[in-house]
C-alpha cells in the first residue's frame, strides 16, 4: 500500500473511541446517573470495549506507525552516517 492512510485513520480511531464513551454516558444519563459519574464510567468501560470493538481499525493505525517509525529511523540513520562522514550509496 504506498498511500499513506495514517492520519485518517488515527483521525477516525480517536473519534470512534470518544463516540463510544459518549454512547455509554449517554446511556447512564438516561437512567439518571450524575453526568460525572456517567463520564468516567464511561472512560473506564470504554476503553477496553473500543480496543475489541475497533480491532480492525487498531490494527491499520499500528501498522501506519510502525511504518512511519521505520522511515523516521531510517532518514535518522542516514543523517546520522552523514554527519559522520561516512559515505552514502551513490555519492562520489
């Protein structure tokens, strides 16, 4: 895949994530738990319930940064070697 897709789907994974604690605090809202209470009930059940329920989407936004973290390291290598004066592949 040479598309980068990471920023959308970080962007959706977050969003997905914050509606899935407003889905369960909205629920405890509706039976009359105290707005701060439902929020951080919502926190706390949200949180492993997104990482089984978003499991697809984890996996795509692991991997993009996995990707991302190879290409950083790689250009830090290659500076690094340059600033040492080592020679790179292709030069004179």
């Amino acid at each position: 895949m040479s598309d980068n897709h990471l920023p959308r789907d970080l962007t959706l994974y977050v969003l997905a994530r914050f509606f899935l604690v407003g889905v369960i605090a909205g629920g405890l809202l509706l039976v009359n738990v105290p707005l701060l209470v439902a929020l951080l009930i919502g926190l706390v059940v949200g949180l492993p319930l997104g990482l089984l329920l978003f499991r697809p989407l984890n996996a795509r936004v692991t991997a993009g940064l996995a990707r991302r973290n190879e290409t950083r390291a790689r250009a830090r290598a290659e500076l690094r070697s340059q600033l040492r004066g080592d020679r790179v592949d292709g030069a004179a």
